[in-house]
C-alpha cells in the first residue's frame, strides 16, 4: 500500500482516534509480517540512484513475510521525519532504507534517537562511532566497476576523447572519474577524459549542456555520476555518442551506444541484510563492498563493444573481485604534475586516504574548483 505524505498524516491522526476509543491497533494488524521502509529523494523511475535502490526492494518484495512500504520524492528535509514516522506508527515498519545521502543528519540521527527500538539504515557510509548503534550506514566501491568501464571505453572510442558529466567534485565522485580514467589510459595510454560539474545532483537542463559541449569538443564516449543519468544518456545517443551509464543498466534507452556501465546491486544486499535482521542477528553498523562482495556490478556489454575490450575488461574485473589488483597505485601524477601516489605505494580499496581523494589524475582535463 502506497501513501502520500499527507493521506499517510490523516490515516495516522484517524488510527491514533480509534485507539483512544478503544478500537482495533493499525500496528497490531500488520504485526505478522516484517514491514520494510523505503524513503527515495526522487523518482523510483529516474534510471539512477532512487531506481537502483527501489529495485532491491522489489526484491524484497519476493521474500514471505516481508512486507515492503515506499514513499518517492522526498525532500532532505524535516519531511523525511515524517515520512520515517508514519512507517514506523502507520505501518509498523522496524527497518528502515531512507535511502538519500542528506537524510542522514540531522534527521535519522533524530529519529533514531526518539524510536531506539527501531533499525535505520542509510546508504553512504557516514556512521561512525559516536552514532547510535541502532543506525548502520552501507556503501559500496563502485569505482571498481567503473574502472572496467573505462578499460571498455578506451578500446571503443575512435578519437580517444571521452567525457564526464559529474555533480561535485566530492571524493567518492573523483574516485569514479580517476577510476575510469585510468582504466581507459590502461586500453589507450593516450586517451583522455574531459569532466564538467554541474554543480549538484540532479539538474538535467545542465546535464544536457554539458553532454552537449563534450560531444562539440570531439569526445565520442559519455558517462556521468549525478543522480538521473537518463538526460545524459538520451543525449549521447542523440548525438551519435558511446555512452557509459551509471547507477542501473540504461541500455533501453539508448540501443546500440550504450558500451557497458558501473551499476550498484541492491537486489543482492537488501535481502542479505532483511535476512540477518528477521534472524535477529546484527546488521554491521559500517558495511562496504565491491565487485567481490556483489554490492556493485558491470553492466552487460553491448554490441559495439569488441573482442579486446572484452577480453581485458573480463581480466581485470577478475582480478579485482580475487583482491589480485589495486586500481590506485603509484607513481601516480594529478592533472597539475604533482605526484599524488609515490612508486611502490599501492593505497587498496580501504585505504583511509582515498576517502579524501581532492584531485584529478593526469590525462583528466578539468578541476576541482
């Protein structure tokens, strides 16, 4: 069953009534089956990040005695403690996906602290220490999958001039730039790749301009981190661009363009996660993956990808998922000849320092500020 924000506060306020009246218990109702809660900033349809996450739940949603709620389009404001508290006293929901990276503080924090009995867990890897413990916070390095993307665009592109349409220059986002960068100067040392930021996440007149102004500069493959790649996407593919996507498969949006992507696989970890807490066991309050633990995944070639980019894209994932290969490793120059990584110094995956990553590597054409 799906509410709006404001059916679900009159539902509540009429639920309250009926118990002062000595009436039945909403929460008593559906106590048989363990409710779920998904809270999206967007659209469950945006071919990104929100579709990403609503996708596992659908999975979910294929579990006996799960019960799954949702509520799209709300905003990083006090609005998500009031969709969270409607799940929680409406629904009986005791766990909690408020999926979006700005829910997490004040907001969660807030709510976790007024119902302690209830578990939220939030997608971006914030929790610390000091946290609630019944807070946890999960994300994965789908740098990696973007790296094997890159390997594939530096083998399909013809002028050897790639883009990136990118939100903010955050550190998980130059993760992903440097990551595929270096991918695609491992399949062409002489390729490079050109990046502007948009300046947030989701502003899709931007995204179709700077897709645009890449394409008019001879760059003949596309991805982008922002939240709803499909502008991005539709506009490659429009202009007779290779596209790379990001967050889900788009590949129906763009047909033959579209090479490969870097996806994220909620449908694996969700039903990992409702199944520890059903069993009564502790989801870790600090859970991050990649390739190997399935958090994130390659998407499936498409037709103008050939043979050799196949073939070392395959290599290198499988090298990534048996932990036999680091993707940041010296010596290593940013795009200004400063030395960022030094010869012999390999930093892997959990290594604190890429966490504040504040650089593009040489070949990226663009800057942080």
């Amino acid at each position: 069953m799906h509410f709006s924000m404001l059916s679900r506060r009159h539902v509540l306020q009429g639920s309250a009534a009926i118990a002062l009246t000595g009436g039945f218990s909403v929460k008593r109702v559906l106590a048989a089956d363990t409710v779920v809660g998904f809270i999206y900033v967007g659209s469950r349809d945006d071919y990104g990040y929100n579709q990403a996450h609503a996708a596992g739940a659908a999975a979910l949603k294929k579990i006996a005695g799960i019960k799954v709620v949702e509520e799209e389009k709300v905003a990083e404001t006090d609005a998500v403690e009031k969709t969270m508290e409607s799940m929680i006293n409406l629904d009986g929901a005791t766990l909690l996906f408020p999926t979006s990276f700005g829910y997490f503080n004040p907001h969660i924090l807030k709510l976790a602290a007024k119902y302690p009995k209830i578990r939220f867990e939030h997608a971006g890897g914030l929790w610390t220490e000091k946290d609630p413990k019944s807070v946890g916070s999960y994300f994965g390095y789908i740098d990696e999958a973007q790296h094997v993307a890159g390997i594939v665009a530096g083998h399909t592109s013809k002028t050897g001039k790639l883009g990136f349409v990118a939100a903010k220059p955050i550190p998980q986002v130059l993760r992903n730039i440097n990551a595929f960068a270096l991918g695609a100067r491992l399949a062409n040392p002489k390729a490079t790749l050109q990046v502007i930021f948009t300046g947030d996440w989701s502003m899709p007149v931007k995204e179709a301009e700077a897709t645009n102004a890449l394409i008019d500069q001879g760059v003949d493959v596309v991805t982008c981190h922002v939240d709803g790649p499909k502008t991005v996407v539709e506009n490659a593919a429009r202009r007779g661009a290779m596209v790379s996507g990001y967050h889900v498969n788009a590949s129906a949006l763009a047909r033959d363009a579209y090479l490969t992507g870097a996806e994220w696989n909620w449908e694996a970890v969700y039903p990992k996660f409702v199944k520890m807490f059903t069993a009564g066991e502790a989801i870790p309050n600090f859970y991050r993956g990649g390739l190997k633990e399935e958090v994130v995944k390659v998407s499936a070639y498409g037709p103008k990808v050939g043979q050799a980019a196949r073939t070392q894209a395959d290599d290198i994932e499988a090298k990534l998922i048996a932990g036999s290969y680091v993707i940041f490793k010296g010596p290593l120059m940013d795009n200004k000849g400063k030395t960022v990584i030094a010869a012999g110094v390999e930093r892997g995956q959990t290594d604190i320092e890429l966490e504040k990553m504040d650089y593009l590597i040489e070949g990226v054409i663009g800057a942080t500020s």
